[in-house]
C-alpha cells in the first residue's frame, strides 16, 4: 500500500519531432547502449525480463518515446494506395486492391464499416506506430468493442499479451480489485490505454493470458472484446486499423449499452449504421442483411419500450429531427454522453442540452410537460424498414435456421449425408456467401465422408480373429510355416529380413498363427542389434546422441541374451565416452592452459575409443597444432641467431599461438617481442608525427611515392632520372606497393634497394611538379584561370611559396611562418609532413630498433631515412669545401634580414604585381629562392634536403646560402645595368638558333672520359671554368654542356640557354632545370657565376 504512487500517472507528449531515420538512430542507441550489445544480439527474452522489472520497479525511471497514433491520411500509409505521394511499382500493383492491403480491409463488402460514412481515423483508416525499445501499449479493448489487425511492416519484434473476449469482464474484475482506488475515480480507466499489468498477476487470479512474438512481415488480429497490451524489442514500424463481420453485430449493440454505464462517449452511432444498412436492403450482402434484421429487431423493440415510459411520464410534446445531419458532439446525452439517434429529450430552460431515453428523468428540474421528445422516424417509419430487410434475409435465415438445426443435431435427431450435401447444394445455387456456418457445413460433411470411407474399407477387409484350429478346412502351409518359425527363433541372432518374410507369408493366411507375436518381438530385436552393428562399424559416426538413442530403444525391447550384452557394450562406451569427454572438455578450457606433455598422453588414451567425440577431435587438432607452431617458433629462433625476422612473420605467429589452447613456452617471450615493437613505433611515432597528423608512421619515414599539392595532381612530363640514366624503377605506385614490397623483401638491402628506387621516384616527380608549378605562375599565364592553394582559387593578394613544391597557397589559407624573419624554408601542408626532429633524436630510435632484431617497413624506412640523411650531409660537405661556403653563423652575423616582407627578383609573383593584370596581381609573403640560373645540382641539393624529416643545420646554412646569392649589391648593379642588352642578346641568339639549331658560342671540347671524371671529380673553382675557351669547335658541342650532370639530351630539338653571367657559356636548358618560357623572359646565371659573384667577391 505504501508503495503504490500518488503522482500522476500517464504519458506525456514528446517535445522533439523526428524522421523516421532520426527516431531509428535514437532507439538503436538506447536499446545497445541500456543492454551493452548490439541491437540484433539481445534476446527477446531478456528484453520481455527486463521490461517487466522496470514495470514493476518504482524507484527506477527509464524514459522512452513511441510514435504512437500517426494517421496514415497525413503523413501516408506503409501499404501502396491509389494516388498516393509515391508511384507504385509495377510489381506492387497487385497489393493496390488486396484484401491484406489494410486500406481496403475496412471497406471490404462483407465489412461492416463499408457503411459508416465518416472517415474515423484508426477505426477506417489505418494508424502508423514507430516503436523503440520498451515502448508500450496497455491493456485495453478495441473501440466498439471491433476486431483489429496490425501488421508489421519492418523492423525488431512486437511482444504481445492478450485475453479472451469471454474473459474481459474476468479481467477487468481483477485489476479494480487490485487497484479500486483509481477505478472509483475513473470508471473507465481500461478505455484510456494507461494501465500496465504484469500478465503473470493476472493469470495467478484465474485470467487466461497467451502471449506471441510479432515478428515483420507477420499479421496479428485482436477479436471482439479481446483485451490486449504489449510492448516494443526495439526499433519497428508497424500499421493497425479496426474491421467489423456479420458476427460482430450483437457485440457492437451490447457494447453500446456497457458505454452508457461507463459514460464513455461512442465513435459512431450504432443505432445509425443499422438504420442505413436496412435503407440499402435491396443490394444487402444476405447473411449481413440476416444480421441487421436481428439487430433492428431488438433496436425498435428497445425504441417502443422508451418511448412508452416517456410517455406515461407526461412528456406530450414531439418534433422530428435528423439528427444524421448533425455533429456527432451535438447529439451527445447529457448525463452517459453516448450518441442519439432514434430519439432524444430536450427542455425549453436549456434547448442545446438532450438526454437520451434511458436518463429522461436527468434532463433537468423543470415539469415534465414541458419537455419535447425529438425523434429521426417514428415506428411507423422503422416497421417498413425492418420488413424489406427481412424480406431480404429470408431465403438465407431459413437455410441458416435449418443447418444450425442439423448441426446441433443428437443422437436419433442425426440427418443423413444425403442432406448436408444437399444443403450446400442450396448455398451454391442461391449465391450465399462465404460464412462461417457454410464452411462448418463443409468440414463436418467431408469429416463423415472420410468416416464413411474407413468403416466401408474395415466392413470389407480381411479378419484375422479366426483361430487355426477352428477352421472348417486344413491349411497345409501352416505346419510348414510353423516349422520355419521355430527354425528362425532357434537363432541368437536371426536376420530382421527373415522374419520379415514370414510375418508377410502368415499375413496371406488370415488366421492367427500362436508363433506371430513371438516373431514380432523377434523382428524389433533383431531391427534394434543390426542398427547397432551398423553404429558401430562406424565409428566417425557414432555420436553419443546416437549411442543414447539406441539403448533407450534396447530398454523398451523384450529380454533376449544377444540384446543384454549389445546393451552392456554400448552402456560401457557411452559412459567411457561421456567420461572422456567431459574430461578433454575441461582440459582445453583449462585457464593456464596446460602442457603439450599432458593433453598428448590424453589424447593417447582417448585414440582407441570407437566413436564420434568432438571435444577429443578438438584436442587431437590443438596438440597436432601446437606441435606445428613450436616447431614454427624453432625455426624462427634460428633466424633470430642469424637473419632478423620481419614483424608480420611475428605477429601471425603470436596470433596463431594465442588461438591454441596449449602452453606455449616460446609465446610469453614472442609477445614480449611484439610488446616491445608496438612500444617502439609509438615512441617513433611520437618523435615524428605532427598533432592529428593525416598521415602515418611509414608515410612520413618512406620516400613519397605519391606526390601531391594543393593544386592540382598533375605529373606533367617526366624527366629523365638525374642519377640512373634510362632505367625505370620497380612498379611501386603506392605505400600499400612499398609496405607489401618491404614486408616481402629478404633482408634490409633488398629493403633499401626498394626504398632506393621509391627515392628516385620521389625526386623525378616531385621535379616534374615544381616545373609545372613554376610554369603556371608565369606573368604570360591568365592569372584568373589558375587553380593554386588547398582552396583550388586563383592566387591574389598575399601568397605564400612552398619551397619544396613551388605552388602558391593563399596566406589566410594555410598557416604563415611563425616568425617572417626566420631563415626557415616555408613548406606547405603537403610537403611538410612531420615534425623533422633533430637526428640526435632519430639516432636512439634507430639504435634502440636494433636492440630489438625484428624487421618491420617501419625501421627499414627509418634506417634508410637516417642512410639518407648521412650521404646527404657528405653530399653537401663536398659541395661547400668544393666551394668555400662560409659558415652558416659567418652568414647570419653578417647580413640581416629585411623586417618587410618581399621577393626577390626573378620571381614570378614580383612581375604579376608589376603586369596589367592589377586586379588579379599577388605577390610572395616570405622570401624564396629564385631558381632562374641555379644549377640543378644545388636545386637537387635543396630539394633532397628539404624531403628529409629531420632538421639539419646543413639544410638551413645552404637554404640561406641559396636564398641571398642575388643579393649583393655588386651583383644587382651589374643585374640592372646589363639586363636589358643581355635579353636582346639572347633574343637575337635565339632566333639565329631557331634557324641552325646550334649554338652561337661553343663550349671546350670534353672526352667522355672526362666527362664521367667530371660528376665524380671535386667541382672546378669559378676561374678554372672560365679558362675553358669559347672558340673551340667540335660535334661534340652539341652533345656536352658545361653542366656537372650533362643528361645529353638527342633530336634536332634541343633547347639551349646562355649564362648572363661572366662566363657567357651555353647550357642544355633541361641540364640546368629551366624552361622556354623562363629562358625567353629572366636572366640565367650558373652555378659558377653564382657562387663567384655570390661569395667569392665579398
């Protein structure tokens, strides 16, 4: 009592609106987030407990929602229709008109509410229910006590309670005495779908409750006062609406008068709907019209009764009134509020309020005299009415009466076959209906037809009652049979086909011969022993379901020697084998697992039982696979003594150790291995990657195989590889190529090899870009055209240049250098990929993986990283003691930085500024290098250097070398002085080129021996190279070039450039990296030139 709640009680109205999609992602997550599974692994048992729990669990609240009551006019139906929002599919067409279709079935001819006009929604037209987990439905019946169907159209289960129509009022008993105060309070508590009660309560009073899981795709139909509930398993759709039948009609009147008693408004009027249907007598179903011609009976024996009791209390006045014409909430009785229709009771104190008959004396205070009786027809009008309804029924309610009668026949009363038959004869001739009184004539006839059949084959038949030795006659065959029979049982095992034959011989006789029941005790024994042999000669087959089978089947059998020891035989090996199982059951789950010694001496002492066991089959497969991976393991202890193993080998066989449930002594140490490489690639990870970094551990530490900007990801044309002539790399088009290819390699050199020739992919790719990048920032290019930055617009205003791609990204785009004064290269968020942390913190990283003596692409990227790093560094010691390059910290001290932001000159963007194209000009942020006159080989350098993740002073000395070599003021008088004249120059040198594809200078003649001494032999000082002569001539001018790395480019269309520096030499534009547009429009200075005028002349 204490426990009972005080507060309100009901459900409220959600305050979000949801889609169908939203709703679902919010009851899937309640429904995998309250049971911890996902949605489809929670049993519908455990869902129906706990549901049940919460119910009866006051203190604990669980919120749910339900999309209950959605009418389908509004928001559509799950069921195709007829003009509908959607096109049906023509496949689907057939469902337009269906009977199941659950916006026809209400309407159907033989349905009831075909004649209520108004559209009610729920009753004619279907309701939408979106279910979740825990949503529910109470206990309650259908609105006039109709029957309903609900369909599941998709979507987790619906759980189900229901109650007989004949146990409703049992029900309803039950729960106001369990809970009177809130019956006394609200009479009709069960009609507002809020009262939830455990259908265990109810069954322990003597309710009969059965229950049903609905599952999509699955109708459930509720009858005629059948009380209902149920709850949700989780996310469904389902749709519902109400019919009537002929059989309905008498519940839909008793259910009007149990209104009037509740004071529960009504949905229709019913007095109404038989008023019409007998309107509509001549086009009347029959067996419907037979229905509303009891029902009317009844309505106007009713009507007459009230209207005499209103007369005889004085009410004298009278006025006809349609009321079918009025709202139904018009017509409503004052005092038990259900719907008149016949007639009603008004006074003149308060017109616009009616009772009906049965509250007359509730109307009012004032005398009686004054009231008026309004009424739709008088008797006289329903008499006529009920007549040309019966007239009508008739023909059918005579053949009703008279199969009813023959049906609930006894005893003498019992009609012959004759005439069944030929009352559904009747039924056929005169078109009756489908009912269900027609289909139980049918199933009793065809039921005596079927009786008639057997008692006519047993009258004919043969019987074997006779005994033999009363037999008028001599049967000569029955000594002989007997004979044989004796003969067969004399076996201790005789053949089950043997017997066979001689019980099929004696059944010829017809008599009883005294030998038959022995030999058919005989023939289930023998049956039973050879199904045992044939067991047992298969023992891969014998189960212990099979071997529990048999001696259940040997118990039932008659005492015989043969059986008892087949039965003791096979008793001993199940219990042998149910032993054994039992056993190796708990061996392999054992936790630690135990000894290979151990499970091998079980698995010999399990090898000689002669049946099907699946527990001793797992543990022979464990033991076999054990014995396997230990030697796997052996083997890989020998390449740990020699060649080191690669982690994927590793990691498979720690995989395949775990699975096995046997102790592995090498696994732990394994384990500890694979331990010690994931703690390795997390501390390399972290000393490399960048925060939220988009790329991985091996991405970063492996040459890029895939080259890519902010623009767009084009390769351009390839040029010829700088170090390996003609000779193409491996297909590696990707890092999963590169990953496999590592994992696959011998040993670390084929891994470097491989990384080798990814590297030189890396260079010629990214070359190929920073030409075309170089190219389309030309002034001659229009600039609205282009595509440049991660936003893909065309550059204005503030650019930055990435010193490593050379594209253009727009400042508020990407991020700007921290500090614009630094002498740091900026690269953009493509080329800088990691955090380049000093070597002296990669070296540990390098040292400490070959401590651990595993491979994985992870340490041979970062081995070749670090093989890298170091012969870039001896790369650049050469080039600076070739040329004399000062310190970095000599340069730093001696020519400060510029606090403004500018580009240099010879840089594309400085000519967009100063181009026509004022609206769309740009101009660099932060300073770059010009690359008009650098020599390939300091390109290369720059370029390898700034690839490498890790930051080396040797990058930032030659980036600021490279960076400052126009800037002397020296070198920009004479760049002013002379540019113009030069660009005449070479214009006119062009042009006499372009006519003889020559040179106008030529350059020294160089042997090929020479020449090869050239890329390897320290590079010559400035003034060594310009005491080669000009004047020489020779056809090997035109293969040769000054450059260090001449690639000799062949065909009639070699394009040169001339040094606009002191030497004046003529260079292969495709040696020294520079375009035809660059060479028609900016200076090129060499290599020479460049360090001369940049550093020798300080």
């Amino acid at each position: 009592e204490c426990n009972k709640p005080q507060e309100a009680f009901g459900f409220e109205q959600a305050c979000r609106d949801y889609n169908l999609r939203a709703f679902g992602d919010m009851a899937d997550s309640f429904k995998s987030d309250y049971f911890n599974l996902p949605v489809h692994m929670v049993p519908t048992e455990l869902v129906e407990k706990e549901f049940w729990r919460l119910v009866s669990t006051i203190e604990e609240d669980v919120t749910v929602e339900y999309g209950a009551d959605i009418a389908s006019k509004e928001f559509g139906s799950g069921f195709p229709v007829r003009n509908g929002k959607f096109k049906v599919a023509p496949e689907d067409e057939v469902y337009l008109d269906s009977g199941w279709n659950l916006n026809n079935m209400p309407v159907m001819d033989p349905s009831v509410l075909t004649h209520v006009t108004a559209d009610i929604c729920g009753m004619k037209l279907p309701w939408l229910y979106v279910g979740m987990c825990f949503s529910s439905f109470c206990w309650h019946i259908e609105d006039h006590w109709s029957y309903s169907i609900n369909y599941l159209h998709w979507g987790e289960p619906k759980t189900w309670y229901g109650a007989p129509g004949y146990a409703a009022e049992q029900l309803e008993e039950v729960m106001k005495k369990l809970a009177p105060e809130l019956f006394e309070a609200q009479p009709d508590l069960l009609h507002q779908l809020v009262t939830i009660m455990n259908p265990n309560i109810l069954m322990a009073h003597g309710v009969p409750i059965y229950r049903t899981n609905q599952c999509a795709g699955e109708f459930v139909i509720t009858f005629p006062r059948a009380y209902h509930s149920g709850f949700n398993q989780g996310f469904n759709f389902a749709e519902a609406v109400n019919f009537c039948t002929v059989d309905w009609m008498p519940l839909g009147r008793q259910c009007v008068d149990h209104y009037r008693m509740l004071h529960r408004y009504c949905v229709f009027s019913h007095d109404e709907l038989i008023c019409k249907m007998a309107s509509k007598a001549e086009t009347l179903d029959v067996v419907l019209a037979s229905a509303v011609q009891k029902d009317m009976a009844v309505m106007i024996r009713e009507e007459r009764e009230l209207r005499e009791r209103v007369q005889k209390m004085g009410v004298v006045h009278c006025q006809q009134t349609e009321y079918d014409l009025l709202p139904d909430d018009e017509c409503q009785c004052a005092r038990c509020r259900t719907t008149c229709y016949l007639s009603a009771l008004t006074c003149p104190c308060n017109p616009e309020v009616l009772v009906c008959l049965h509250h007359a004396q509730d109307l009012c205070s004032c005398p009686v005299e004054g009231y008026t009786l309004h009424y739709r027809f008088t008797l006289d009008e329903l008499y006529p009415m009920m007549k040309a309804i019966a007239l009508r029924a008739e023909s059918y309610n005579f053949w009703a009466s008279h199969v009813t009668d023959i049906l609930e026949a006894k005893l003498d009363k019992k009609k012959s076959l004759v005439e069944f038959h030929a009352l559904i004869e009747e039924s056929e001739t005169r078109a009756f209906p489908e009912n269900d009184l027609l289909r139980h004539l049918r199933m009793v006839t065809q039921d005596a037809e079927k009786c008639s059949c057997v008692a006519q084959q047993l009258l004919n038949g043969k019987r074997q009652t006779r005994q033999l030795y009363n037999l008028p006659c001599s049967i000569h065959q029955a000594p002989l049979l007997k004979q044989e029979s004796e003969k067969v049982l004399a076996e201790e095992t005789p053949s089950a086909v043997e017997i066979q034959c001689l019980l099929d011989v004696s059944s010829d006789f017809d008599v009883a011969l005294p030998e038959l029941p022995v030999l058919r005790e005989r023939l289930e024994q023998a049956r039973w022993l050879e199904a045992v042999q044939a067991a047992s000669s298969w023992p891969a087959s014998l189960s212990l379901d099979t071997m529990r089978r048999l001696i259940d089947q040997g118990v039932g059998l008659a005492p015989l020697s043969s059986v008892e020891r087949a039965m003791a035989r096979l008793q001993e090996l199940l219990t042998v084998s149910e032993h054994w199982e039992d056993q190796v059951h708990n061996l392999i789950r054992a936790r630690p697992h135990h000894c290979l010694e151990m499970l091998e001496a079980a698995v010999q002492e399990v090898e000689n039982i002669p049946a099907y066991l699946p527990n001793c089959l797992q543990l022979k497969d464990a033991v076999s696979r054990a014995k396997e991976w230990l030697q796997d393991a052996e083997n890989l202890q020998v390449v740990l003594g020699g060649r080191i193993p690669v982690l994927d080998a590793l990691l498979d066989l720690v995989s395949q150790g775990r699975s096995i449930p046997v102790q592995l002594d090498p696994l732990p140490r394994l384990e500890s291995l694979v331990s010690e490489v994931q703690a390795w690639k997390e501390c390399a990870a972290k000393t490399f990657l960048t925060k939220n970094s988009p790329f991985t551990l091996l991405e970063v530490l492996c040459p890029r195989c895939e080259v890519s900007t902010g623009a767009q990801k084009s390769k351009g044309k390839r040029i010829k590889d700088f170090h390996c002539g003609k000779k193409k790399a491996a297909k590696l088009e990707s890092l999963s190529d590169v990953e496999r290819a590592l994992s696959e390699s011998k040993d670390s050199a084929s891994a470097m090899a491989t990384l080798g020739e990814v590297r030189l992919k890396e260079m010629e790719v990214l070359f190929s870009i920073r030409m075309a990048n170089e190219s389309k920032l030309l002034p001659a290019v229009n600039c609205s055209s282009l595509h440049v930055c991660v936003c893909q617009e065309a550059p204005k205003g503030s650019m930055l240049i990435c010193e490593l791609c050379r594209d253009a990204f727009h400042s508020n785009c990407v991020p700007s250098p921290s500090d614009p004064r630094s002498i740091q290269p900026w690269l953009c968020p493509h080329c800088r990929r990691s955090e380049r942390p000093p070597l002296d913190r990669v070296l540990p990283l390098l040292a400490s993986l070959q401590r651990l003596r595993v491979r994985l692409p992870e340490g041979d990227a970062l081995r070749y990283l670090i093989e890298r790093t170091v012969s870039w560094q001896h790369r650049m010691q050469q080039v600076s003691a070739s040329w004399k390059l000062p310190a970095l910290r000599d340069r730093l001290g001696s020519t400060p930085f510029a606090k403004s932001t500018h580009c240099l000159k010879g840089s594309p963007t400085q000519e967009w500024s100063n181009s026509g194209q004022s609206q769309m000009a740009f101009h660099a942020e932060q300073q770059c290098i010009p690359l008009q006159g650098l020599s390939r080989e300091l390109e290369e350098l720059m370029v390898e250097g700034l690839l490498l993740q890790v930051t080396l002073p040797e990058t930032q000395q030659l980036y600021y070398i490279l960076l400052n070599r126009l800037a002397s003021p020296q070198g920009h008088k004479k760049e002013v002085g002379c540019g113009l004249d030069k660009k005449a120059k070479r214009r006119l040198e062009r042009e006499g080129r372009c006519r003889t594809k020559k040179p106008q200078k030529k350059k020294p003649k160089l042997s090929k021996e020479k020449s090869r001494e050239g890329k390897t032999a320290p590079t010559p000082s400035p003034s060594q190279l310009s005491d080669l002569s000009p004047s020489d001539d020779s056809e090997d001018d035109m293969v040769l070039c000054p450059a260090e790395c001449c690639q000799q480019p062949e065909g009639d269309e070699v394009d040169w450039v001339q040094c606009d520096g002191s030497c004046n030499q003529w260079f292969h534009q495709v040696c020294v990296g520079v375009s035809p547009e660059l060479a028609e429009k900016e200076d090129y200075i060499c290599v020479s030139c460049t360090m001369k005028d940049g550093f020798v002349r300080k």
